[in-house]
C-alpha cells in the first residue's frame, strides 16, 4: 500500500472482486470509488437485462461503498455512469434512478453508453469522486503509515 492511501473494502459488499470499493487520500478528504456494479453480497449480478433494476443496485453499492470511506452520496463531487446500450431511452432509465437516489445533491455527471462493461450480464456502473469532511475517528496516522480497511 502507497503511504497517505486507504483503500476501504467494506463488510456487506461482494468480497471476491479483486479490487478496493474506495480509496481515501491524505489527509483524508478526497474519496474515489471503483465503478459500482450492480452486484449483490455474494458477486452474483442483480437484475438481469433490467437498466433500472440494477441502477438501483448499483446506487445501495455506491452508497456502501461511500459510507464505508466515511463519506456519502450528499458529499459526492462528480459522477460518471456507463450504460451497456446504444439507445438513448436506457440512458435515461439509468440516469432517472442515479439522479433520483442523490435528490437534491445536483453534482455533475457524465453519462455514457458502452459497449461492455466487466461483470456478466452487467449494464450499469457509477464511480464517484466524494469530499469528506476530514479524517474519521481515529485521527489520521501522523508517522506517514497508512490506514488499512
């Protein structure tokens, strides 16, 4: 692990990607995430062939994900949404539900259609890059060590 990174792995989420759900950066205010998959506990994907449905999965990971590195949607600075579709009415079913868990956190977001995406079946993902207020209890390390989830 490189000194000032923390990579958050939080319990709910699915353990076998082979990837951290969130990095926090010293001194412990910028949080980026992984794309969130629309993937449940056991890395099983939900709702297939639904845009929607696993939009809304991907939401409650990205939410998990944030809260874990101990930020929240209501702190995300940028977005950006990738949707495995050539047709625009998918982008918009997938950009109603991201819109719709942030209500009025209006922050910016690209959206883009794909053409694949890495899990099987997938056809959503959302990274965020998120602001936390400061260092979470305890105190950051101040011997240049980092913090491990």
């Amino acid at each position: 692990m490189s000194h000032g990174i923390e990579f958050v792995r939080p319990a709910g989420l699915a353990g076998s990607v082979p990837y951290a759900y969130a990095s926090v950066t010293d001194p412990g205010r910028m949080v980026f995430t992984a794309g969130a998959c629309p993937l449940d506990g056991d890395g099983a994907t939900v709702a297939v062939g639904d845009v929607a449905g696993q939009a809304r999965q991907v939401m409650t990971n990205l939410a998990a994900a944030l809260e874990g590195a101990g930020a929240g949607l209501g702190d995300v600075l940028k977005t950006t949404v990738y949707v495995v579709t050539t047709d625009r009415d998918d982008l918009v079913a997938a950009w109603d539900v991201v819109r719709a868990a942030f209500g009025d956190h209006d922050a910016p977001s690209t959206l883009v259609g794909v053409t694949v995406l890495g899990h099987p079946d997938q056809l959503v993902e959302v990274e965020a890059i998120a602001v936390r207020d400061s260092w979470q209890e305890p105190a950051p390390p101040h011997d240049g060590s980092t913090v491990g989830a």
